[in-house]
C-alpha cells in the first residue's frame, strides 16, 4: 500500500514570496491534515478535511494561508505571502475516517520550508 | 482542555540500557492515546497505540507502553536500547472531547550513547 505523498520535499524561498505544497494521501482515506511543525516542538494542526469540506481551519492563519481539496482526493497548502517564521516542517497525514476506530493517522514525509 | 507532557525534552541512555519515556495526559473521557516516532528529516510513524483495551500496549521496533488512568500516564518503554533507536519521539491524545484530533506533546529525543 502506497503511503502519504508530499512534495517537494525541501523549499527555499524569501520573505513575502508564495509557496504550495502538494498532498496525495492513503487511497481510500476520507480525512486529510496538514500539520506545521516548527523545530522543536509537536506538530500543529492547521486544516483538516473531510472528502473535500472543511472540518477545522481555526488554527490556520487565513490572512496568509490558503488550502484546498479538490474533488476530495489531493490537496494543497499555500502560503502568500510567506513570512520569516514560516520556516518550519509542514506535514501531511491521512486517516480512512476522523472518529472511533478510524482514526489513526498516517504521515507524509513532510516538506521542509526555509523562509529567508 | 486536553493536554500532553512529555518530561524532558531530550533524554540519554547507552546502548544495551533500559529506555523510559515519559507521557503524562490530561482527558475528562476515556482518550485513545499514542506514540510516534520522527526520524531525521523523515515524517512521523506510529509505534503504538492504546484504544481501551490492554492495558500493556506492545509497538514495533521492541517498543511497548503501559496505560495506567489513576496515574494519567503512558511512558514509553524498551527493555534495550539500540543505536537505531535514536530519534524525537512524541505522545498524543485523541478523544471525543477533541473531536478525536490528535493533541501533541512536545517531544522527547532521544540520544543513544556507545
């Protein structure tokens, strides 16, 4: 079974440029995450999916970040525009659903974003 | 609200040493509980995971974690420590509370010496 696609896998950009991220999860899987992780620390949910609807953004700052699931398969995360503490992990995970026994989650590898 | 701690953020054995990690949770309902391991530069994989029945919960990799409700932990253990073992790991609870979202600790590195 393929696991959690992301890409690109490392990015460098300068402040107050955009970046996307790209998403493919488990096939089958309904929910889809995307996580910030700065170093250090545990991850942080930004958004979370249901299909291709929105469960929870509260903690995505939307002035700046934008994500889409389209026709409830790959999805997207977009900064625009970035800024410096930006720089952190961000992570991708799927799971078959977002309740009761079908909730664990699976990872990405993560794509590693530099904000200079 | 729920809430994970994770005592020591970087912790050191030898090789061939007993490994402890510590994970002390806070959940008004019975919470589903995990751990993961992050290699470097790799994305987070489950080890193991406690969904309310046994309450000794064996993982891969020799990992195993004990749910204990009356102390509101879950401490991570290996009987012996290898030198592929050194990596962040991280505690975290879901439960209906959370909308069964996973909450984080801060993580835990650990450090494997010859």
């Amino acid at each position: 079974e393929a696991g959690v696609a992301q890409s690109p896998r490392y990015k460098i950009i300068e402040k107050r440029q955009s970046v996307a991220f790209w998403c493919n999860p488990i096939s089958g899987h309904a929910t889809l995450y995307w996580y910030q992780q700065i170093l250090g620390q545990g991850p942080k949910l930004l958004i979370q999916f249901q299909n291709n609807g929105v469960v929870d953004d509260s903690q995505l700052p939307k002035d700046r970040f934008s994500a889409e699931r389209l026709k409830g398969v790959d999805s997207t995360l977009k900064i625009q525009p970035a800024k410096l503490e930006d720089s952190a992990v961000y992570l991708c995970a799927s799971s078959f659903g977002a309740g009761g026994t079908s909730y664990e989650q699976y990872f990405g590898p993560g794509t590693r974003l530099t904000v200079t | 609200a729920q809430s994970v701690t994770q005592l020591g953020s970087h912790v050191s054995v030898s090789e061939g040493a007993l490994v402890l990690l510590r994970c002390n949770y806070s959940s008004s309902v019975p919470p589903y509980l995990f751990w993961y391991v992050q290699y470097p530069n790799q994305g987070l994989q489950l080890l193991l995971k406690y969904t309310s029945a046994a309450t000794l919960v064996k993982g891969i990799n020799g990992f195993e974690a004990e749910f204990k409700k009356s102390e509101t932990s879950f401490h991570l253990t290996k009987p012996s420590a290898h030198m592929s073992d050194a990596a962040e790991y991280f505690c975290a609870v879901s439960d209906r509370e959370s909308n069964y979202q996973l909450i984080w600790g801060a993580g835990t590195k650990l450090i494997i010496k010859p």
